[in-house]
C-alpha cells in the first residue's frame, strides 16, 4: 500500500528514541540547546523557542498579545482545527474567510472582512502552498494589524531568500506530519518588541506537563512504528496506527505553554540535516504525478504558484451538490468512488480539511470557493520515501479511472 504519511526515517531516528529511552534522555537532555541553536541558523533569527506543537506556538503568540473578548482573529475556514483550537482557548472571536482555488487564503476576502474589531490575521501556508503573503503583509500594514505566519508544515524552507515563517509578528512551526518529522514538537519566532512578554511566559510555564508530553510523543512514535506493519500485517497495522493515534488525540486536547522534549529535539536534529533533501525529494515525486496528469480531463492538479508539495492535492472534474457542498454528514458518491477505486490499487489518499464553518462550528455562512472545493479534493501520496517509478505507478492509475 501506498502511504500518504509514512515517516521519512531511517536507522538513524529509530536507533535515537531507543538511546534517549535507555540514557534517560527523554524529557531534558543536551539535545534541545543543540536544536534550538541549529534551527534559529536555518529561521536567520535568535528569537525563537521551542514548543511541544504548532498548536502550543499560536497560543503563546495570543497569549503575548493585550487582547480583549471583542478581539476578532481573521482566519480561513479551510485549515486544520487544532489551528482554531488557541483562538477558541483565548475567547477570541472568529472570522472566517474564502480561499482561492488553489486553497490559500483568499487577500480580497480579508479586506472585505476587516472591522473596528480586527487585530490578527492568521496566514497559514496549507499544505505546502505558499499564500499571497505580500498582499496579506501590505493589508496588515496599513491597518496597524498582527500577522501570524503559519508556515507549520514548512519548517526550514525558503522563497525569495527568506525563510518562510517571517513574514509577519510570529512565525509558526511544526514537526507533527509536516516537512520535518519527529515526534510531535514545534516552534515559534517573533519580533524583538514580543521578546521579554514570551520569555517570561516560557520560563514560567514550559514543561509543566512535561510527562503528558512524553506519553503522547510515544503515542505518536508508536504511529509512525505502526507504518512499517502496513507492508505485512494490516490488523497490526490498525492497532498501531489508527486506534493508537485516535486514542492519544482524545486525551491531549487541552493545550498550555509546553516546550519540547529532548527526543524531539533528537530527531529533529537528524531530521534537519536532511530538510533539503526531503524537500527536493517531494518535489521530484510531485512532478512526475504532474507529468502524467498534465492533459487529463478528469483530474486537476491543485497547486499555488509557489509550492513545496508537502501534500500532493488533486481535483476531480464534477459538479457537488449543494446539500454535499454543505453538509460534511452526507457522503458524496462521485469522490467516495475514486478514492475506492485508488484504494484497490494500493493507494491510500486522504480527505483534504473539512471547512471549520461547517464541521466544528457549524456557522450559517458563504464560502462558496472553500464549500465546493473540499468536497473535490483529496490528498495523494509523494512522499519521500518512494522512487520515480513507484509516481508513475500512482500516477498512471490515476490516469486510468475515468476508462475503468
């Protein structure tokens, strides 16, 4: 079967949890001074901490921030919810905005949604796709506004020479299924006018639940262990993977100001050596499926101009209903259909978000843009991993559906 979220390790990772568990290592240890260093080099910045997620980096960033009840945060309804889970924490308000088609946060529909009550703007690059970051930065410039930069999922990639992550207030970071990979954990920089405000609040309370933090990143390690089942034994599997991961997620919901553990930092650090390579390597993977696809009626490749491909999107060409479009309870044939017939074929695909407006708020709002495109997307493999013929592979079966 072909993943769409093995981990790109090796001898190297694995052999590290094991060392860090034998010595004692888990919780502190040399490795996190060692991390923090080596990242701040590759962010071009001193101001930056370690975090145990990228979830933990938004809330430390609101949490430095003077805000009141009536604080509104503009935001994507097309991003995962552990993003909108800080906001929820802080009792801020949200106001949710369209995307465009290539899933990035739509700049007009900030603008239009701007009031008296407007302070953040949450930028998030999803899935790899690099928003129109320097509209978003000129609107949040002339109206006096915060930018939080949510480049989670590419942690140590760049465009234009700059490091993504530093185009405004904060920059969030994650390694949990993102570019870089280890067992949970994140970051968070920030402009020097923010720097005594989030050190004081590191000091104070990084690691308070620094056990829970462990347990879940082995949890976590134990779903990514569970990937290298999936080739001989699928009731393994499962137990590793699925009812492992769901099972942690329940019990760590709660979020407070955590900093990273040691075998975080211990992966990351074998992890960073090798952002470059997982990059072009994603990348390669990407254009090959692309190559394929390129003249297909059926299926569309979604992706912005600027994309570092950490998740492979596609599109199918069919009209969604407009009960479908709206309600994440019914199950829309077309999309069911395809990802069946790719799952017979040893390729797992992915649902993309659910709209945060429709599932986990439920608000009576328009999205048309975000609310037509979810139920059409779905996520494919590229990962590292696999070679220039396991793409094709995918990418010809693909190819093959609307014939099948």
């Amino acid at each position: 079967m072909y993943r769409v979220l093995p981990p790109y390790w090796n001898l190297k990772e694995f052999s590290q949890i094991f060392k860090k568990t034998i010595l004692g290592e888990v919780i502190e240890g040399n490795e996190i001074k060692l991390f923090k260093e080596e990242l701040s080099k590759v962010l071009g910045t001193p101001n930056i901490e370690l975090t145990s997620s990228g979830r933990t980096a938004i809330y430390i960033a609101l949490s430095s921030l003077d805000l009141d009840r009536d604080t509104e945060v503009i935001v994507p309804s097309f991003i995962c919810e552990e993003a909108i889970r800080p906001i929820l924490q802080k009792g801020l308000k949200l106001r949710f905005v369209d995307i465009k088609e290539d899933l990035t946060i739509d700049p007009e529909g900030i603008i239009e949604n701007m009031n008296s009550s407007t302070r953040i703007i949450l930028m998030p690059h999803v899935y790899g796709k690099i928003c129109d970051y320097k509209e978003i930065k000129r609107t949040v410039e002339e109206n006096g506004l915060v930018l939080i930069d949510d480049a989670a999922p590419v942690l140590g990639y760049y465009i234009n020479g700059k490091p993504l992550g530093s185009f405004g207030d904060f920059g969030i970071y994650s390694m949990n299924y993102k570019a870089l990979y280890s067992i949970y954990g994140g970051a968070i920089t920030y402009k020097e006018e923010y720097k005594d405000k989030i050190g004081n609040l590191m000091e104070k309370k990084a690691n308070q639940n620094a056990r829970n933090l462990v347990k879940l990143g082995f949890f976590m390690c134990g779903s990514r262990v569970g990937y290298k089942f999936s080739k001989y034994n699928s009731r393994l599997y499962a137990l590793t993977v699925n009812k492992t991961f769901k099972k942690s997620f329940k019990k760590f919901k709660d979020i407070s100001i955590e900093g990273m553990s040691n075998i975080t930092a211990s992966i990351g650090l074998i992890q960073l050596k090798k952002h470059k390579e997982i990059l072009k390597k994603r990348v390669e993977n990407s254009k090959v499926i692309e190559d394929i696809l390129e003249d297909d009626d059926y299926v569309k490749i979604v992706k912005s101009k600027n994309d570092f491909y950490v998740r492979f999107v596609i599109q199918i060409d069919e009209e969604v209903p407009l009960k479908a479009r709206k309600n994440p309870g019914i199950k829309w044939e077309k999309l069911t259909n395809f990802r069946e017939y790719l799952f017979k074929k040893r390729i797992e695909t992915l649902p993309v978000y659910t709209p945060i407006h429709l599932n986990f708020l439920k608000m009576p709002i328009d999205l048309a843009t975000t609310e037509e495109l979810w139920r059409k997307c779905i996520i494919i493999p590229n990962n590292p991993l696999y070679s220039e013929e396991d793409m094709k592979y995918i990418g010809e079966a693909i190819k093959k559906y609307e014939g099948e």
